[in-house]
C-alpha cells in the first residue's frame, strides 16, 4: 500500500483591513474571489510577508500555559495592592486565600512548563543556551519558545 504524502501547509497572517486598503490604493475597487486571491498576493510580495508553518500542538499549549502565567503574575500584584487598602480582617482573609491559590497554581503553571521544555530535545537545548545569558531565567525563555516559531 503506497504511503501518502504529507503536505506542509505554509501561513502567515495579515491584517484583511490593509490588504483592502492596499488594494484601493493601487485602484482596485472591484472584489472578487479571483482578485482578491491576486492582490493578497500583491499584498504579501509588495510587504515581503512569509508564510510559515503553524505553530505545533507543542507550542500552542506552551504557548497558552505562558500566557496564563503571567494573567496569574499580573492578578498577584493587583490583588497584593489591593490589600494594602484594606483594614478589615475578614476581607484580608480572603486576599490571603485569594493570594494561596495564585501561588500554588503559579508553582502548577512553572512546572508545567519546565516539563514541556524538558520533553523537547531542541527546547531543551536551546534552554541551556538562554540560561548562560546573565539575567534570562525561567519565564524570559518559555516565553521565548513560547512567541518564536519551532
């Protein structure tokens, strides 16, 4: 039985408002499937856009994990200015379990992470390179990994 061949689908991403008004700019107020396919192209040699493949399955999750991160990161300093305004022991009790959760899912989310560099031979690899870099650690590099193509 022949094997398939597996296609690589290449992408990039543009902003369709530009690509409109790059194509009214250059006189083209007609659209159609057939012109638009054409100044899209236009569009993307006249910018020099190059389409790469999509991000892996890989990437995405560490991708979303860095992101919740620092949502977890941004939350913790808000709710730590917070609670300087308040007096109310009550209310501080609930900062101070608002801010327990924060910190053990913080600690879920970094060794998640570190894991799923640790799992990929070249995110691993080029993780040893970042950190002999004064001043990059944990987070600087998954984001790194997290924002650059494979």
């Amino acid at each position: 039985m022949p094997m398939a061949a597996t296609v690589q689908m290449l992408a990039a991403v543009v902003n369709p408002r530009m690509v409109r008004h790059f194509a009214e700019a250059m006189g083209l107020e007609e659209k159609t499937d057939r012109i638009d396919a054409g100044v899209i192209a236009w569009y993307a040699a006249t910018k020099r856009i190059v389409a790469q493949k999509p991000a892996s399955e890989a990437q995405e999750r560490l991708k979303a994990l860095v992101t919740r991160l620092r949502q977890l990161t941004e939350l913790r300093i808000m709710q730590s200015n917070q609670r300087r305004l308040v007096a109310n022991s009550d209310v501080n009790a609930m900062f101070c379990e608002m801010m327990s959760l924060i910190a053990r899912q913080t600690r879920e989310l970094e060794a998640r992470i570190a894991a799923l560099i640790d799992a990929d031979p070249l995110w691993r690899k080029l993780d040893e390179g970042f950190r002999t870099i004064k001043g990059v650690a944990d987070r600087t590099v998954a984001r790194l990994m997290a924002e650059t193509g494979p």
